[in-house]
DNA sequence: TTTGAAAAGTGATAACA
DNA sequence: TGTTATCACTTTTCAAA
C-alpha cells in the first residue's frame, strides 16, 4: 500500500468537493507548482486510489423524481442463487446501485423512478420477480446529503 | 424544464460511464463536431442537469475496509429534533451520506471505518448519542455494484 | 437555433535540470 | 521537485445551413 503525505490527502479532500479543478488551481492552492501536482494526482490513480471521476447528475431534471431504497432478503441463499438474483437485477435499468450486504437483509437496491406509479411498475414486474426474493422493504428517499467521509 | 434529444442523453450515458471524457472525444464517436459536443455538454451544466463531477475513491487502499449502513428511527420527531439531528450528523467524520427516508427507517446513513473496532468507536460514542436517537439497524457492505441507472 | 471551422487561451504531459 | 517545452483540450468568435 502507497505512503501517503498531508498533500496528498489535501489533494483528495480539494478534489472530493470538485473533481474538476485543474492541477495547476489544486498547486497554487497548496504551494506546489502545476506539474507536480499533476503527477501525485496521477500517482493515486496509478495507485487504484482514485478509480475514475463520475457524473453528479440531478435526477429530477431528467424527469426522475423518486428514488426508493429497497431492502431484499432472499428466501434461499445458495451460492447460486446470490449469482442469479445479482444477475438478474443487474439487468434492471433502474437500479442505480446493488450493494450485497450482512445483517438483516442481504442486498440493498437504489432504484429510480420517474413517479410512484412507475416505480410501482418496477416493483412488481421487475423485483418481486427476481429469483430467490424472499421479502422487500422500501424506503423512499426525501432528501440526501453526501459528505466527503473521513477519505479525502 | 430543458428539452434533451437523443443526442444528449447519448453525452449522459457515455459521461456516466467515465465523467474524464474530452468533447473531442464524445462529438467522434456521436458524429458530432467538438465545438458542438462541447456546447451540448455547457447546456447540461446550465440547465443543472449535471451539477458537478465527483472522485470515484476506493476506501480500501485509504485503510478504510469497512462500510456500514445504518437504518436509523428517531425517538421524537418533531421538527426540531430533524434538524438536531442532522446538524450532529453532518458533524460525524465516518458518515459519508445523509438520507432522509420515508418507511421504516427515518435516516439512513452510510459510514466508513478503518476496521471494525473502528466502527465500534463511532457508534458508541459518535451514533448512538445522536440527538433523538431512536433505534439503529445495521448492515455490513461487503460489495457493491454502481450502475448508470435510466438517466444518462 | 444549432452547426462547423478557425483561432486564442489554458491545462495536461513529457523531458530535463 | 521546479522549469521549460510541446501537445491536447477547452472556450470564444464567426460565418453558414
């Protein structure tokens, strides 16, 4: 694992909040000139530290006004069945994320919709079909926060 | 509301994929000249269909190995006590997102550790003091899937 | 209006001290 | 690491469809 300095988690923290500052800002900020805050940047993708840079897009604007965490605990869970379900529910277009989980459920889903009867849509004709479902639980998001965590 | 043709959504999904794309780049493979790429792209932003560009970090290799999702439900939930507690929340290094919830659960949170002794510390001290605490559930992450979802 | 071509400005990348 | 140099991309301007 790669040795990280104060600068480097400066660099993280900086781009966390915008990923899109170039290196020459992120330099002048921290006292470094423009090339070698490039290359510690390009140290931690080379490191598998950074993974890529992904879109923040307002899913409202795209007509994608609700967003439902489900909670799925699977009625039997062989090692096949956990391949199936996550197949399956990889083929999902609106799921936006499938996190396999330990504790009181098994798989955690952020699904979209455009408005309930759409996600209603999706609930009964995509998920409680998945294969090995044994329960879902919903929660509908409100409103979300995300913070830089302890990384940057 | 911005009307968006094929075309746009066509930057949207290509942009989900990977947020370090060039306009050069995107306008060769839609047939579309860089200039007018671009501008597409600056329309997005203004319109606030894309709000900005996040790291993609891997919290392993900061020494972060543990994830965990907490499903909180608040004792008293007057209005005053939502907003207690989500000033204290936002206070709380480890937790990395803040979703207010309609269901079950009345926040949901995702916190990050180094380990699980880690953890520990953070929801005994840090969690479980939060003003209007009611009960928490937790789940442990063990992976996790990001998909494009239906808006690019 | 949205496009493409051209030009100017700025950042990314490489070579070198 | 900083300096310099080059190349690529971004951003503006302008003219045409």
């Amino acid at each position: 694992m790669i040795q990280l300095d104060e600068i480097d988690h400066a660099l993280l923290r900086a781009l966390s909040r915008d990923a899109t500052q170039t290196a020459g800002a992120l330099g002048r900020e921290l006292g470094l000139s423009q090339p070698a805050a490039w290359r510690r940047i390009r140290r931690l993708q080379e490191a598998g530290i950074i993974t890529g840079r992904k879109l923040d897009l307002d899913a409202g604007k795209l007509g994608f006004g609700v967003t439902v965490f489900l909670g799925i605990k699977l009625a039997t869970k062989g090692r096949v069945s956990l391949e199936d379900f996550e197949r399956a529910v990889s083929a999902i277009p609106e799921v936006q994320t499938v996190e396999h989980i330990l504790g009181m459920y098994d798989y955690r889903l952020r699904v979209t919709a455009r408005d309930i009867a759409d996600f209603e849509r999706v609930l009964r004709r995509r998920v409680m079909t998945l294969p090995g479902v044994g329960s879902v639980d919903a929660n509908v998001l409100l409103s979300e926060e995300r913070r830089p965590g302890p990384l940057g």
